[in-house]
C-alpha cells in the first residue's frame, strides 16, 4: 500500500459544481498522472464548504491551503507548483475583501473564523458518497451508543435537556415533539425528515444533504429509536437532484452495512428509510401539507389539531423535523446534552446555519452560535456592505420573516428575540440590503412569493395576500392613497389571525415588519409620489446636477430625446418625455445626474 | 456490522487515511526546490512515503517545502515532531531514509551524522 501523501479535495456541491468543479477534478487526474503523482495524491469529491461565490473550491492537505475560483487551466500550476514542488500557487488563494490581505489557510479567512462549524463540519471535509469516511470521523457511533446504552426514553430526556429547538423556523422544543410523538399509541409510527426548503435564497438543508446525508440518516434513525418508528421518510424537493442522488447512495451503503434495516447494532430496533420527491410546492414544506402529498394527494394543509404525532402520516403517529435539526442530533447524543445547551443561549441552544447573500462582501452560509449579534454576522463574517455602501436592513426568516433596521443590529439573535422585534428565525435566510433598495419593493417581493404559492384552501390567505399584493403595487407604483397603510395593517393583522396553515399566518410579516421600521418609505411613496432609495421605476425622477460638463453623453443613449443642452454647457432632461430607463444615469461619466 | 465494537474497529482502520486532514502530528518535510530535485529530492520523497506506508505509521505527513538556501546540502529532510525541534537533516540519500523514520519518527532519537541544524519547538 502506498502511502498518500496528500489529499486534493475539490467541492462537488451544487454551486461549485455548477462553476465547473467537474472539470478542474479531471485537470487534476490528467496533470497528477502527467507528473506520476497519482499514487501519493488522492483526489477527494467533497460536499459544499458554504462559499460557494468562490467555488470551485480545492483544499490541498496536509498543508490546509484553500484555493478558490479554480478553473482548470490553474490546475498544471497547483500540481507542479504545490503538490510537487511544495509552493503554494498565492494568487489562487482567498483574498480578503477589505485587507486585500491573500490568507492560504482555511481557518484564518475571517468568513470562517467566527464560525462555529458543528452541523456544517463534515461537509466539505468527507466524501458524501462513502460511508468509510463518514465513519472514520466518527459516524454512527451516537447511533450505537442510543441503541446499546440508552433507553428510548433515556434519548428523548437527552433531547429535551439539550434544548435543541427545531430548526425549520417554528423553534418547538424538538424533545417534546419526540415527547408526544413517543406517547401516543400505537405500534406504527413514522418519522419525517422535511428537506422540502424553500425559502428564496436558503440552501443549508440542501447543503447538509449533499455534503454530509449520513448525519441525517442517523439524526433519523435516532429519532426512530426515541418514539419506537420503524420507518422514515425523507421529503426532498426534486430541484435537489444532487442530494437526492447523494441520499439514495448513502441509504444504499448504510443498508449494506447493517446500520439500516433490522436487529441494527444487534438490538431489538429496526429502521428504514425512504425518498419521497416533492414537486417544489412552497406550502408542502408544511407539515400536514407534506404528509398529505406522501399520501399521493393534493399538498394542502389541513387544521391542526390532530397534530401529526397524533394523527399523522396514513393516520399514525408521526414526528416531522426539519434537516438541520436532525443534524444537530447525533452531536448531541455523542457528546450529551450538557455540552450542548452550553452553546448559545438561555432559551435558544446550539449553532444555526445562516444563508448570507445581498449586498454583502462575502455571501455563503454560515453556522453561528445562537445568540451572535447580526452586527457580527454581516460585518465580521460577511466583510461589509459590498460597493462601500451604506447598511439599510437586513431581511431574516425567508417570506415568513421581517425586515430588521440598523438600530437592531447589535441584538443577540435567537427564536425569542427575532420573535419580539416582528421577524423570525424561519430556516436562517439572511438577505442583506443597502441604501439603494426600497423597503416596499422588499415587501411586495416576497408577498409576491407567497401569493403566488398560496395553495387557495383558505380565503384570508387566497384573497388577503392577492389584495395586499394590488395595494403594494399600486404604492409602488405611484398610484398610493391615503388609507392604504392602514388598510395594510388591518390586512395583515387578519390574515395573521385567520390562516389556516404558518404559510397564510406568516405571509403579512414582511409587510407589517417594513411597516413598522420604514413606515417613512410607504408615506414618501403615498404622499411625495417618491421612492427614496430610486428603485421604484415608476417613481424615479432624473435630474442633472451643476456637476454637468456637457460632454453630450446622456443625450446621444437618451432613447427619447428627453435630453436637451448645448455642447460644454449644463444639460437638461424633461420630465414630460422622459421615461425613466436611467440609461443617462449609468452612463454619465461625471456623476452629474441623480435619482430620486 | 453487528456491535458498535465492530464500527469502532472499523474507524480505527479508516481513519489513517482521513488522519491527513486533521494533522497534528510528526510531520516529515523534504526539499523540494529545484536543488532538491536537481539532488534527488524525488526519490527521497518517494523512499519516505514507501517507508511510512510499510510501517503503517499513523499520525505522520509528508510535506515539501522549497530552497532554504542550503543547496549544497540538498536533499535536506526535516523532521518535526510535536514540542519538540524541528531537526534538518542534509545530504539524505533514499538509503538513510529507513534510518531516520525508524530512529527520529518512530523512537524519538535524533539521527546525529546526518543533522545540519535545529530549530527550536
């Protein structure tokens, strides 16, 4: 056996394999081969490091360095350069955003040195496609010890002493949902894992599931155990081909195993496991909108109660938890639930993944501790408000969530005090915003989101959001009049009373959220028939400042001939013919025309 | 798999190879400017890596590093092992290897003819 000297590992996660990872794995075969290294360099497929904006990423061990934006004619460098010759390639590696500052080692970026990397920890460390190095780092070991040395209630105490809250967004104690889910009869019961995400612009679970599907498995599994299910479901959107591909794998090899399947560990326990692909309906990441499309019918929710770990799946007790949190469970079993509630805080235990994008340095995911103000999140994990540009809000919680402000930004983030300030943790969307975005244009997006994914069961979500949505766009459109925001309110504070399901109850959030910090936008919208950020097309109002030079630049793109004015002397735009495209805007090399 | 024994023997047996990525341990460092090449540096490396493969030593990397400036000493060979020196050793020949891994890598005992120069831990 030879020994391997060095690993190459290269992330084949969605968006690194989407930027061409595929292609910079067979440069490096080719060129390892070409220099006869191919024995003592093994080439290793991981799941997504979360920064994905470099990818594709390549770590070279043991040295740690962290090459990003590989493209595959860098490759014959990095193999003759590092892996022959020991010299790190510098201009590959990850540069700082504010320093300029080049670092080679992935612990001392600072988008990762904040972190507190546990659910995220193997993936783009492992190969997701075998068990062996799920293993090696320890991997089903939790499952060994609850089912050879625990008590099923004994796991569910464990759960509840940790204060694992789930993860999905709700934040229900998931040790009591196990709790009742292990207390309702019945000698049939089911455990769901909902990986049907989809919130814009969070992708964690998709990460979890393709970088790591073995710590879902057993988090699975566990669960299983605690209330006495035999068999699971994994409820995974199809625009997630890769991970189901990757679970469809590991359920394979854990089967072969024996770590799925019956007598497991050699105890009385059996367990299997099953994909069910949903067709990427946001309301069917609700669960008893779920459950009922595993049944084959229509996803719509139903009233609670009967709660699922009453009266669940097919009519028997089920438990549903989001990936994440069945992430967090073999960690907590391995290591007990002591060291677990000593991260984050009083109410609010453990890490939480954020998607970070917007107008930010760095955009990726980012596992936290509970409890880290969005001050930390967004200047010392993010680097800043990319552009130089001015901090406006930041939007958490995905379409069910709110909008917070500046002065809110050293608040330490958990599931009470998101609550308290009108937003929510959700599934850990963070989308940051700037100067240049406008507060009501935020809002009509996302109601945009869930009008459109409204599944019409109940009217105040049906009806309601689609009024709301015709009052927003009317705002934005200039059109506002007085009354429309308290019409809003008075909306909103309906359809959060009246919806059937978390969709239609949450669905005014980012309305009433953006009401409350920016109510000033709405009335400049209303009143002045102005949009102070300039984003509002229909808004914005052109004009050109003394700073003009006359150059004749904005009069020659101008595509209307709103433009006027003599050579080298101060140009004017007419408001009449203008049409607002801001063609002159961009254009202007002197900055002489503003918005707004 | 039958017993959490069996998985915990079988993560002994896996994790060798996954040790790279999480290495704190002795670290073997060869020469490989284009001196050390130009001296053999290759075939060192080559020597060290059949070396650790057959002793099956765990806990140990191979790295290589570029020209310290010593050429006429090439191949130099490093040895580091945690809290202690980090020891060069000059003019290595792929016949000291075995000596060195089995003296300095494996019992801790500094191969004396063969040093050049120390750093302290």
């Amino acid at each position: 056996m030879q020994h391997t000297r060095a690993h190459v590992l290269i992330c084949a996660g969605t968006g690194c394999t989407s930027s061409g990872a595929k292609k910079v794995e067979a440069a490096f075969q080719t060129e390892l081969a070409k220099q006869g290294l191919q024995d003592e360099v093994k080439v290793v497929e991981t799941g997504c490091h979360g920064f994905c904006e470099m990818g594709p990423l390549v770590i070279v061990y043991p040295e740690g360095v962290f090459y990003c934006r590989m493209q595959p004619e860098d490759v014959a460098e990095v193999v003759e350069s590092h892996l022959l010759k020991g010299r790190i390639v510098k201009r590959l590696l990850y540069q700082e955003p504010i320093s300029m500052e080049r670092i080679p080692s992935y612990k001392d970026i600072s988008f990762y040195k904040k972190q507190m990397r546990y659910v995220l920890g193997n993936c783009g460390h492992i190969n997701p496609e075998l068990i062996e190095e799920y293993i090696a780092v320890g991997g089903y070991e939790a499952l060994g010890k609850a089912l050879t040395t625990m008590t099923p209630q004994g796991v569910i105490d464990e759960m509840k002493k940790s204060g694992l809250r789930g993860r999905g967004g709700g934040g229900f104690p998931t040790g009591m949902k196990w709790q009742f889910a292990s207390n309702s009869p019945g000698s049939k019961k089911y455990v769901i894992c909902n990986a049907d995400e989809g919130d814009p612009g969070a992708f964690m679970d998709r990460s979890v599931l393709e970088g790591d599907p073995h710590r879902i498995i057993e988090g699975m599994a566990i669960c299983g155990y605690a209330i006495g299910a035999d068999e699971g479901y994994i409820y995974c959107r199809a625009e997630y081909p890769l991970a189901i591909k990757r679970l469809k794998i590991a359920i394979r090899q854990a089967e072969e195993m024996g770590l799925l399947g019956t007598n497991i560990f050699g105890s009385e326990f059996n367990f299997k496991l099953k994909i069910k692909e949903g067709a990427g309906a946001f309301v069917c990441g609700e669960e008893t909108a779920l459950m009922a499309s595993i049944e084959g019918k229509r996803g719509m929710p139903r009233p609670r109660p009967p709660f699922p770990a009453v009266a669940g799946l097919w009519g028997k007790p089920t438990n549903i938890n989001n990936v994440e949190t069945f992430a967090n469970v073999p960690q907590i079993i391995q290591k007990g639930a002591d060291w677990y509630a000593s991260i984050g805080t009083e109410k609010s235990k453990g890490t939480k993944v954020f998607a970070l994008t917007g107008k930010i340095n760095n955009t990726g995911l980012a596992e936290v501790p509970i409890g880290i103000t969005m001050r930390e999140i967004i200047y010392d994990i993010g680097g800043g408000i990319s552009d130089n540009k001015k901090f406006k809000a930041v939007q958490i919680g995905g379409p069910s969530g709110g909008c917070l402000p500046e002065e809110l930004l050293d608040m330490p983030i958990d599931y009470d005090s998101l609550l308290a300030v009108g937003a929510m943790m959700g599934s850990g969307g963070l989308v940051v915003m700037d100067e240049t975005t406008c507060m009501v244009d935020v809002a009509k997006f996302f109601l945009n989101f869930t009008q459109s994914e409204s599944c019409g069961k109940c009217t105040p979500c049906r009806e309601g959001t689609k009024r709301m949505l015709e009052i927003l766009t009317r705002i934005t459109e200039g059109e506002g009049k007085e009354g429309d925001i308290e019409l809003l309110e008075d909306l909103g504070a309906q359809i959060k009373d009246t919806a059937l399901c978390g969709l239609g109850q949450s669905a005014p959030n980012p309305v009433l959220s953006t009401l409350r910090y920016f109510r000033h936008e709405y009335e400049a919208h209303i009143r002045d028939k102005r949009c102070p950020a300039g984003a509002c097309s229909k808004l914005a109002a052109y004009r050109i400042t003394e700073l003009c030079k006359g150059c004749g630049l904005c009069k020659k793109v101008c595509p209307v001939g709103a433009i006027t004015g003599e050579v080298k002397g101060q140009h004017v735009i007419d408001p009449e013919v203008c049409i607002k495209c801001g063609a002159c805007f961009t254009k202007c090399p002197f900055k002489a025309i503003v918005k707004g | 798999m039958k017993t959490l024994e069996d998985l915990k023997k079988l993560r002994e047996k896996l994790q060798a190879d996954a040790q790279i990525r999480h290495a704190d341990g002795i670290r073997i460092i060869v020469g490989m400017g284009t001196c050390g090449i130009a001296a053999g540096a290759r075939e060192v490396m080559t020597a060290v890596l059949d070396e650790v493969a057959k002793r099956e030593l765990k806990n140990v990397t191979v790295h290589q590093t570029g020209c310290i400036g010593m050429c006429e000493k090439e191949v130099l060979v490093d040895i580091a092992r945690p809290g202690e020196p980090r020891v060069t050793y000059g003019k290595v020949k792929p016949a000291d290897v075995p000596k060195l891994v089995s003296e300095h890598v494996v019992n801790g005992r500094v191969v004396e003819e063969l040093v050049v120069g120390k750093i302290e831990a």
